[in-house]
C-alpha cells in the first residue's frame, strides 16, 4: 500500500483576505508563496503551506491549465495548530503581546508540551504547541 | 523572533465521526492516535496530526486538566491536502478505485507535480499531490 508522507496544505477561510494575509505575515512571519485575490499561500518553515481562502471564492470549480480546482469553502472559527519549539515559548508570548494578540487559553499537557491558543482576525482557533502533546511530537 | 516550525495539527469537521475514521483509517490507512465520542486524532507519517471533530462537539469551551480548550466548530467542503510520493501515484490511484473512491480532478501543475482530488464522507476535498506544486514542494 502507498502511504502518505505528510499533510502538505491546510486551509483557513476567511472573510477579509487583505487583513488575515497582514495577520499572518506579520505576527506569525510567514512567507507569502502565492498570493491573488482569492487566495494566498504562505510557506511554514519549508514544510506545510497554510492556505487562506476568501470565503464563497472558491466555492465554484475552478478550470486551470492543467485541470479542473473542485469547490470548496468553509465557515465557522476553525481550528489549527503549529509546531513551536519548547525554548521559544516565552518569546512567543512576547510576540503575541507586542502586537496586541490576547492569549485566550494555555494549557499544559501531560507528556509536557505547552499551548498558547489565540484567535485570528477571522476567530479561527490557532494553537501553538511545544512538544509533549501527541505520542509523535 | 521566534520562529513556525511546522504544520502540526490540520482539523475537518464531520458529521459522522464513526463513518469519517472507518474511511481515514482503511482508505487512507492513517494511524488513530487518540479517538473518543467527539474526535478522533490520526498520525500522518509521524510528521503531522490530522484531527476529525464531530461536528459541534467542540463548541463549547472544553476544560482539561491542563488548561482548557478554547471552543471551535466549523461548517463547509473544507479543503486540505496530502503529500505523496511521485512514485506512489498509480497506486493511489489503485487504492481509491478498489474502495469506489471517484476521483473528482487530476490537475498537472507547472513545475511537474501532479494532484488528485477526492471527496471524503462528509464531501471535504481532499487533495493528494506529488511534489512539484509549490516552491517549497
């Protein structure tokens, strides 16, 4: 059997795209990979791409060059979560306060990672974890 | 400044969660690493955790031992996508055949990957792709 490497897109949808792009490229500092007005593309670490859509822009097919894009969208405060390492934790929160992002939950898990949960623009529930949380990190 | 290292947890949001992890675990042959009555936590590759939410399960604020979950909930053809080996395509492509999975889209992307697009049970569209679609991929 074929197996599967790794998740390679995860996506987020939101409703002002100009103001989750500036979100996530200034607070988080993530690469745009690919950015237009219905979507953008950001590079984490040269490992996953995060991929905000406009909400509704995407809901239709899309042909392209070489095939068909099928529809999708999405509501509601999703959740998602990046890999922080354990000494970075603390410069995290300075980040996070600095731009005035409220940390609206931490919690500590029993194989020892921490937490920090906040909201984006959109209110999607973003995590950032420190290792100890899953048997695989 | 402190620095994303990864991708680590990517959320759907289902309607059936039983039906949903029947299909993660022998379609996709993903791993369970946690699962009780309102999610269900699979390990991609030790390199990712995909999560499957019931959907309005997590809508409230869930405490925990540690801290406590902030709420999140989510509605939509949400779209995520898999990486896979270039090698591995045809028996992807095997593997959704022999469980009836259609192939919605196969799309050629310019710098020579390929991806093939599926619905998962609750109509999520799910992407494998073999390197050769972003800069970084």
């Amino acid at each position: 059997m074929p197996k599967l490497q790794a998740v390679l897109e995860t996506a987020l949808y939101v409703d002002d795209l100009a103001r989750a792009k500036t979100f996530y490229e200034t607070v988080l500092e993530l690469r745009v990979l690919r950015a237009d007005s219905r979507f953008c593309a950001f590079d984490v670490n040269g490992r996953n791409v995060l991929l905000l859509f406009k909400r509704g822009g995407s809901a239709k097919a899309m042909p392209m060059p070489g095939g068909v894009i099928p529809p999708h969208d999405g509501a509601g405060p999703l959740h998602m979560a990046f890999a922080i390492s354990a000494q970075d934790l603390s410069a995290w929160e300075a980040a996070l306060a600095k731009y005035g992002i409220a940390i609206e939950s931490r919690v500590t898990w029993p194989r020892g990672g921490t937490s920090l949960y906040f909201r984006d623009p959109d209110g999607h529930a973003i995590e950032l974890a420190t290792p100890g949380l899953w048997e695989i990190y």
